[in-house]
C-alpha cells in the first residue's frame, strides 16, 4: 500500500522489484487488494521491455484520512486520501485553553462535516490525525506537561479521538508532523533534517536517517532551553528565561502589548513588519538573535543536512535573516560547510502532509480487517 500510495511503485513488476517478494506473492496480494476495493488497475504503465504493464494506483473508495493541525486559537482541517494528498482543506477557529473533550468534540464533528461536504460521504474513514501544540507521549498518545493547555495534561487523546471516531487515532506533536511534511514532501533525499515551528509557541521536530526521532516523546522540544537575557521573564514552565518566554509569538505579542501595540496573533507580527512597524522589527530581530543563539549549539552537536524554518512567524525576512546570521556565525565551519537554511516550502499544509504519511505507516491493522470480510 505504501509503495503505491507514495509512487514508489506503479506495476507488480515493479512491486516485486522493490518488496524483494516473488512475483507470485505480488499478484496474490495485489489481487486481494482490488477484490478489497483499495487498489485499482487500469491504463498502461512504462515499459521496462516487453508488454507495457498495466498501472497501478489506489483506488477513490479505498478511504481518507481525516486530518486537524491544532493551533492556540485555531485549527487547520483536512481531508486527504491515503498517499496523503489533501482532498479537502478549511480552517476552525477554536480556543485550545477550553480543554480536552470540547476542543477535540469539535474537531472530530467539524472534520466528519467537511468530508461530507465536499462529496466524500460515502468514501470510508481509515483514520484520524491530531497534531497538538505540547509533548505527546509516543507510548500512550496523551499530552504530557504542555505550556497554555489547561486541563490538557495526561489527558489520553488518542483514546478519546479513537473512542469517539470509531477509528484509529493518530496523536502527534505538531511541530513533529511538520519535520515529517516538511522532509517527506521537500527534503526527501536528506536524510537529517531539522525543522523549526515559530508560531505562539516554539517547536522543533527531527529527522534522523530518515525517520522521525522522537525520543520518548521530548525530542526537539527546545522552548524551555534556558537563554541568557538582560530582563529575567518566567515562563509557564515555572522556570525563568526560558527561549520561548523571550522569543515565540506569545512573547513578542505581549512585548508589543507593553509598547501599546495590540497583536492578537503572530500573523499580525509580520504584517507589522512588513508594514515597516520600528518596534515589530526590532523584537522578531531580538528573538532571532536568541533563537539562533539555541540553534547554534543544536547544529553543532546535531549537524543537519538542513534546518527548515516554518510556522507564521517563518515570513518574517528579518527574523528568518536574523537567525541565519547567528548560525553562520557562531556554528563550526564544518557543521554549516553543506548546511541548507530555508523557510518552509510545504507552508501552512506542512503538518497536515506529515499526519497523511505516518497514518500511512500506521495503517496495517485496518488493512487487515478489510482483506479479512
């Protein structure tokens, strides 16, 4: 299903090929798979030489994903199909410090309702995704000590998600899923990729040798690394000076608020700057500057291909221009000898791509039940 779903594969020759399996073993399986309705063949593929083989492709009916990017105060919505492609894309507004079942009730109500309302009613549900702005414990799928999430704590999302939808559930950081988007769709030769989520909060998610590390659920998450400031700040944690009590959205809406400057979200950060603001550019240039500060001694130890920067605050030029000077500057020359330093190029869909693909990879035991009936 994998090889297919993300091209790799097209024919059974080239199914055999790839998997190592018998040709026979193929055909038996590739046949169960169209009888199941999640494989369908048609047309003419390229020939190796020989009869053209006929093309392989998953089939409409075979299912979607349903896919929501949670955010402070908003959600991005999807419906995408099983290579992850989205079908069907819109936005909820939503206050996350509402707690647990009344944000994910509306989010799984909402995301039923867009896949009806772009006529896909009768195609079947295969899973459900949910990236989280806090620690999600891989084991259990619950959240674990997240920063402006009340009443979110320990709190068994995948549980509740999966109870509620009636079908698996995917729980993952957001700033994971976007690493994976991120590579998977942009990156997809690199095999170590670091990618950083500057939006309300901050989030880093990481690629080593091309898979997600994610620890026991705190790898990457750099927000509470402690920085060296002039004023102390405390942060939610409970600790002072932590880099995203200085430099993440929420820090930098408050220090314009303190300057009478009313920000109700990062996006209105970079319109300040663009709109040429003194003290918008002057804080997004001091919190590249601690930013990069941390992200020297990450690429240095960590030693990338790529550091990717996403999330709304990534279109900021002189924030982005800011901590890619303090990189080059302060990094090894070996460690930034082949370092690439770019801005998203999934954009705001990063996340919800990385969700299609690990629930691709997740997918076996309802491929199983459907061969079963």
């Amino acid at each position: 299903m994998r090889l297919v779903a993300t091209g790799q594969a097209e024919s059974r020759a080239e199914l055999a090929r790839l998997s190592g399996l018998a040709a026979s073993s193929v055909s038996l399986r590739v046949e169960q798979l169209i009888e199941a309705g999640l494989f369908a063949e048609e047309g003419a593929g390229a020939s190796r030489g020989g009869r053209r083989p006929r093309r392989l492709r998953l089939a409409r009916e075979a299912g979607v994903f349903l896919v929501a990017d949670l955010g402070a105060h908003h959600a991005r919505l999807a419906a995408v199909d099983l290579a992850g492609t989205p079908l069907a894309l819109s936005d909820l507004a939503c206050d996350i410090a509402v707690g647990p079942e009344e944000t994910l009730t509306a989010v799984i109500g909402s995301l039923r309702e867009l896949a009806r309302d772009r006529g896909l009613r009768d195609v079947p549900v295969r899973g459900i995704g949910i990236g989280l702005p806090g620690p999600v414990d891989p084991a259990t799928g619950q959240v674990v000590s997240p920063s402006r999430m009340p009443g979110w704590n320990d709190f068994p999302v995948r549980d509740y998600v999966a109870g509620h939808a009636g079908v698996p559930a995917l729980v993952e950081n957001d700033a994971n899923l976007m690493a994976v988007g991120e590579h998977r769709g942009s990156w997809p030769s690199l095999d170590n990729v670091m990618v950083i989520k500057l939006g309300t909060g901050i989030g880093c998610g990481v690629i080593v040798d091309g898979r997600l590390h994610r620890g026991r659920g705190a790898a990457g998450d750099i927000s509470h690394v402690r920085i060296l400031s002039e004023a102390t700040v405390d942060c939610s944690c409970g600790h002072p000076d932590c880099l995203e009590a200085h430099a993440s959205g929420a820090a930098l809406a408050a220090s314009l608020a303190a300057q009478g400057i009313a920000v109700d979200n990062p996006a209105r950060i970079v319109d300040l700057v663009a709109d040429g603001v003194p003290q918008a550019t002057s804080a997004v240039r001091t919190a590249g500057r601690l930013i990069g500060d941390v992200l020297t001694a990450l690429v240095n130890f960590f030693n990338p291909d790529a550091l990717v920067i996403g999330g709304s605050l990534s279109n900021a030029e002189p924030l982005v221009a800011t901590i890619r000077g303090v990189i080059y500057e302060r990094c090894l020359p070996l460690a930034t000898r082949n370092l690439e330093i770019a801005t998203s190029r999934a954009g705001r869909d990063a996340s919800i791509l990385g969700a299609g693909h690990l629930l691709l990879g997740e997918s076996g035991e309802w491929i199983d039940r459907v061969l079963e009936r």
